[in-house]
C-alpha cells in the first residue's frame, strides 16, 4: 500500500514539472519581456539547483527519515513556484526558480530510498518502473492541460501553471506523509540498512564517511562504471530530450513545431503502453544485461534520426519514431539502473550513493543544450549525430564492464564457499600402482 502511494504521489509531483517548465522559458523571455539571457538563466538556476541539491538530500535520507527529507522539500519547491505568481522583478523570478529546482531536486533520491525501503527484492523492479511511469504520465498531463489553458500572451499567464505545480507537490507531500504512518524503522534504505548491523558496523560507517563519502562510494569498480553508464545515458538522449533533438528537428529536417509535440506525446505513450509488458520480459534479466540493451536501443534511435537526413519525404515521421525507440529504452533503464546503483552503495549510505549518481545525471544533462547549441549553431549535424551514437556505444561498453565484474565476483564468492575435501591419507591401489 505505502509504494502505491508512493507512485501516485510522484505521478501528482510530476503535474508540475510538466505545467511550467516546457513554458517557463517563452513566458520569461516574451510575455514578460526579460529577454532570453533570463530565460536561459532560469533553466541554468533551475539545474544548478538539482545539482547542489541531490547529494545533499541523499546524505540527508541515510541520516533522517526519509519522508521527512521528500515532504520538506516538496513543500519548499511548492512555495517557490506558488511564488512566481507575485513576481514581477527577474530576479525574484530567477530566486524562485532555484528554489523550485532545489525542491524538486531534494526530494528525487529520498523518493528513491522510500521506492527500496517500501517494496521488497521481488517487487522492487516493479515498484520502480510504475514510479517512472506515474512521472512520466503526470507529466505529460501536466504539459497538455497547461498547454491548453496557459496564455502567454497575457503577463498573467502562466499563473495557472505556478499554482498547478504548488498544488502538485503539495498534494504529493500529503500522500506520502499519509504512506508513511507507522513507518517508525530506522533510517536508510530498506528501513534498515543503516541498522541491520552491529554497533561497531555502525560506528565504522560514520567513521568512512568523515573519511571522504565519495571515495567510499567509488571505491567499488562496479560503481565507477555505474557512473560512466549514468553519464553516458544521460549524454545519450536525456540531454537532448528538451532543446537538441527539437533543434535538430527544426533546423535540420525542416519538421513544424507541432512534431516536436507529438514525438513527445509517443515517447510518454510508448512508456505507458510498454512498461508493464516490459517488467515481465525482463524480470529474470541481470541488471547489466539490460542496461546494454538501453544502449544498443539508444544506438538504433540515433541510426534512425541519422536516416532522417536522407529521406525528407519523410524526415518527420522518422524524427518521432525515434522518440518511441527511445521510449522503449526508457523502459527497461528506469527500473533497473537505481535498484542496481543502491545494491552496489557501501552500507548505510544507500540514499547519499542515489543523490551522488542524481547529480552526475543532472550536471551532464546540463550540458546537453550547450553541445547542441555548438554542433547545429556551426553547421555541423553529422557531428551531433556521431557524438550521441558514441556516447550510446559507450554506455553499452560500461554495462558490459558491469556485467563482467559482477559475474566475477560471483564465481569467487561461490568458490570461496565450496568446501575443501582432504585427499585420503591412503592412495587406491590403483593410484599406488601408476
């Protein structure tokens, strides 16, 4: 019951994501006339803030309840984007903006231990992709009711987005307030994770931990390619998601803004259309194994917008069928990649492992617009295309490392427990005789 609440909140959490920031940037830089530096520093604030705001709010959700650390923090991006609605210095709307990426950014890793701690090892695959789904499709309701109601032609608005979003996270806060009513186990993933052992393991954690958190978490081989998988995927198409592959579509393959929307549109159905059927061919599968999969299926959605270029008869339907192979990718990424990265942290720093690999996420992806902007600004299509085909080869080569490390330490675990038979004090005769 409390992960099904869980997703339902995140789904309401997503409402507003999705009723702002596809608009936040035409609304700042044409209705209120600030121009579009402003407009693109509230897009750069909004990320700075996820950024500053994951590890910490990880960290936070290994030390505290984690409930407390997603509630706060809705309710602070709640009043930050509620805010905006009385706003009419740039600043004050920049101001808001960070806020509401700190908010929203704070919560996401403390939901994440919440997702570990309120399902169970068979269900935890299961529980994370109907909490991506519930985002996504919140999300896009988000993005198509505000696309209907929102007038940007008035200074006003927006208004109804800011207030879709407060309400948003602070109904979501709610529901998880509710879902966690008797929950009183320790803090940390699973409940227990930070007290399952004895109080020497404990006191060892702490002491890792002043001894340098990231060195900790990164000791483990497997979890450095975690991060280049995490940083590869992200570059791979999250990136791009929002400014670069509407850009190439309009730049390159000449396709009307409204394709933009309806390849986001089949994205956001292809999810919810595929993720359940998804879990079940994939529910046997070892985590690595499928996370190369995510990038070979990447490899193929950028080979299928590279085809684009060359058949403009049909650019456009190329340009959002690619969105649904990406889609399909999405499916099999988001169940696994955070159960895995959470199985793989040291102990008792699930929440702050989840926050870390978050904010690598998030500062890549900032980046992504910036690349875009340099390679289609110059002129050089051929060059975005075979940088995001390398970086989806190089998540499949990570995963594979995954895969192998894994495998290894398996067969030395296994061998290390086999038991040792003593040769017999008496040789056969027939050995005797050899």
């Amino acid at each position: 019951m409390r992960a099904r609440l869980l997703i339902l909140a995140s789904a309401i959490g997503s409402l507003g994501w999705g009723a702002v920031l596809p608009y936040q940037y035409a609304y700042a830089a044409e209705t209120r006339g600030w121009g579009p530096l402003i407009a693109a520093a509230a897009s750069s604030v909004f990320s700075i803030g996820a950024l500053v705001a994951a590890p910490l709010a990880g960290r936070l959700a290994d030390r505290f309840h984690p409930v407390l650390v997603v509630v706060i923090p809705q309710l602070f991006a709640a009043l930050s984007v509620g805010s905006l609605v009385f706003v009419d210095d740039p600043w004050l709307f920049l101001l808001g903006m960070l806020g509401f990426g700190l908010g929203l950014s704070a919560a996401a890793p403390a939901k994440q231990v919440l997702a570990l701690r309120w399902s169970s090892g068979e269900e935890r695959r299961k529980v994370f992709a109907y909490k991506f789904t519930g985002e996504a499709l919140g999300m896009a309701i988000g993005s198509f009711v505000a696309g209907l109601l929102v007038d940007l032609e008035r200074e006003d608005g927006l208004n109804l987005g800011f207030l879709t979003a407060a309400a948003g996270f602070t109904v979501s806060s709610a529901l998880i307030a509710l879902a966690a009513r008797g929950d009183r186990a320790g803090v940390g993933a699973g409940g227990d994770a930070a007290s399952s052992g004895t109080e020497g393991d404990t006191a060892q954690v702490r002491e890792d931990r002043r001894g340098g958190a990231l060195r900790l978490i990164f000791a483990e081989p497997a979890m450095r390619w975690i991060a280049v998988v995490t940083i590869a995927l992200a570059l791979g198409f999250y990136a791009q998601f929002e400014s670069g592959l509407p850009a190439y579509a309009l730049t390159i393959l000449d396709a009307e803004a409204s394709t933009i929307g309806i390849a986001a549109a089949v994205n956001c159905i292809v999810i919810v259309a595929l993720q359940v059927i998804m879990l079940k061919l994939t529910a046997k599968r070892p985590a690595p194994v499928l996370l190369m999969g995510v990038g070979t299926i990447w490899v193929a959605a950028w080979l299928v917008l590279a085809s684009a270029e060359f058949a403009p008869g049909i650019a456009s339907a190329l340009f959002v069928v690619s969105f649904g192979v990406f889609a399909v990718g999405e499916t099999i990424y988001a169940p696994v990649l955070n159960p895995l990265t959470a199985s793989l942290a040291p102990r008792g720093m699930e929440g702050q492992t989840l926050g870390t690999i978050a904010a690598l996420q998030t500062a890549f992806s900032a980046a992504g617009p910036l690349v875009a902007g340099v390679l289609l600004g110059a002129g050089l299509p051929e060059a975005f295309l075979g940088l995001h085909l390398g970086f989806s080869l190089l998540a499949v080569f990570a995963a594979w490392r995954i895969h192998r490390l894994l495998r290894s330490r398996k067969l030395s675990t296994r061998t290390e427990v086999l038991p040792v038979v003593p040769a017999p004090a008496n040789p056969p005769e027939h050995e005797r005789a050899a």
